[in-house]
C-alpha cells in the first residue's frame, strides 16, 4: 500500500477556478506537487509521462 504523498496545495485545487486563489509565489510548489503525483502515478499504472510533464511547465 503507498503512503499518502504530501501534496497540500495541489489538495486544494477541486476547479481550475481554484488555481486562481493561489498566490503567483505558490506556483512553483504547485508545479513541484504536480510533477511528485504525476510520476508517482506512471509509477503504478505504467504509460507515459512526457506529455504530462511537458503540460506542468506550461
């Protein structure tokens, strides 16, 4: 069983709308919480993570 991945900023965000009510500084956390579940997924389920990645640096 995995442990639960500390990712409280991006637990916040339900709607895009929510991006919005972060402050510009938090983004780069963001991003980083982002790039931490995006890997660990591809990690379990296999598949590709280019592209997602590539959609994080956007």
């Amino acid at each position: 069983m995995n442990a639960k991945l500390h990712t409280p900023l991006l637990d916040k965000v339900r709607i895009p709308a929510d991006l919005r009510t972060l402050d510009a500084a938090a983004l780069p956390q963001l991003a980083s919480e982002l790039r931490t579940e995006l890997i660990d997924a591809v990690s379990h389920t296999g598949g590709h993570l280019g592209a997602g990645l590539g959609v994080v640096e956007l």
